[in-house]
C-alpha cells in the first residue's frame, strides 16, 4: 500500500510544486517527491515483520530525508502512530484510526496549527475523524478509507477559504485567498492512494 502511495506522490511533483509556488516557497513537490522515492528504496530492500515496522520506515525515511518543516510533520504522521503499539501483523479499520487518531494528537501537538489555519491539519483531521466514525460503524478497511480520502479532499478545498497562520504563505496576507495548500494536497493523495490501492482501483 505504502509503496503505492509513494508512486502517487512521486507522479505528484510538478502539480505540488505548482501549488506551493504561488502562497510558498515552491519547494514542497520537490521534497515529498524527493522522500517518497526513498521510501520506496526503503521498502524493497527491507524486510518487515509487523505492520509497525513499515509505518516506523515509511516515517523514519521521510524525516531524515525531506527536511525542513514538511519533514518532521510528514514523518510525525507516519511514526508517531504506531509508538507502544502492540507489534501488529494484521489490520483491520479500527486499527488503522487507531493509528491515525495518534498521528493527529501528535502533529497537532509538534505544528501547533488547527484546522483554519490553512495546513495539512486541515485535510488530515477530517481524514482521520472519517477513519475513526467509520470503524465505530463497523464499516470494512476500504470503506473507511474511501471516506477519509473524500473528507481530506474536502478539508484540502476548505483551505482556499483559509488565511495562512504557518510558514511562507503567512507573509502573503489576503492574497492566499483562492490558493490550496499544497501539505493538505499531500495529505489528500495520500489518502486517496490508501483508499485506491484497498479498493483495487489503482492507476
Ligand atoms: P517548508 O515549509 O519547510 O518549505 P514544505 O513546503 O514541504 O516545507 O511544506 C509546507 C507544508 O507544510 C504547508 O503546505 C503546510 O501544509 C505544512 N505545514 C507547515 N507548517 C505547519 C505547521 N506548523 N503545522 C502543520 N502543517 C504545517
Ligand atoms: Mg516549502
């Protein structure tokens, strides 16, 4: 799944850099790309024996390799989930919003933005409040994922609504009105991918 989602990040470069070179400093498709193409090295050369080891990779990788803000917060959001977990070698959707609910708390905890302040928070709480109401219903893994990506592509639409409180695009003032962010965008496709890869609907 994470390697697939690491080919749609790739394949979403240039669309990134688009995004974040009006309202930032246009850098942003470069460094996911840049990270994601590590993690998939990553992923063919190692092997895995839980779950947790994988995100704890996915996480570790985009961290040392990124750089700058987006890196802690992505890495945040793909370690910081799984830290005292029980080793897991199944999952199912109550897992993964498990999983997610932690990554939330701790990106919030780590960026300090909340949603309206036009970031990736904006896309990854509805995303991860979608995961979690989804597994309270009892709902299957991919449907759960299908309705976390619509939520995130639905909080990555509200942030051209938004003001920016974070980096660059803070210093542009009214003007980013209009503009997505390009981290909810991420966020937005990172879901996507997830849901996609589960639903068998890959590209
Ligand atoms: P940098 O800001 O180091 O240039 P990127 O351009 O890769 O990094 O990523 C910028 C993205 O990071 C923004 O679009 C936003 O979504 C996210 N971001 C920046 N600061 C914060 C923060 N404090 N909390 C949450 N997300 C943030
Ligand atoms: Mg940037």
């Amino acid at each position: 799944m994470f390697y697939y989602v690491a080919q749609q990040m790739i394949d979403a470069e240039d669309y990134l850099t688009v995004i974040d070179k009006k309202i930032g400093d246009g850098d942003h498709g470069t460094s996911m790309s840049l990270g994601f193409k590590e993690v998939q090295k990553e992923l063919n050369a190692k092997q895995f024996d839980s779950i947790n080891e994988v995100f704890h990779c996915v996480g570790m990788t985009l961290l040392d390799t990124m750089g700058g803000a987006s890196g802690v917060l992505f890495g945040t959001v793909f370690i910081s989930g799984i830290i005292g977990l029980e080793p897991l070698t199944e999952i199912d959707l109550s897992g993964m919003a498990g999983i997610f609910q932690r990554s939330l708390t701790a990106l919030k905890k780590r960026g300090k933005a909340q949603i309206g302040d036009k970031t990736m928070v904006d896309a990854f709480e509805p995303a991860a409040v979608a995961l979690q109401q989804a597994a309270n219903q009892g709902l299957s893994l991919s449907e759960g994922l299908k309705r976390a990506a619509k939520q995130a592509e639905t909080g990555k639409e509200y942030t051209k609504q938004c003001m920016a409180k974070f980096g660059r695009a803070k210093s542009f003032g009214q003007s980013v009105i209009g503009l997505e962010d390009a981290g909810a965008v991420s966020v937005w496709i990172i879901f996507r991918s997830m849901a996609a890869w589960m639903n068998d609907d890959t590209e």
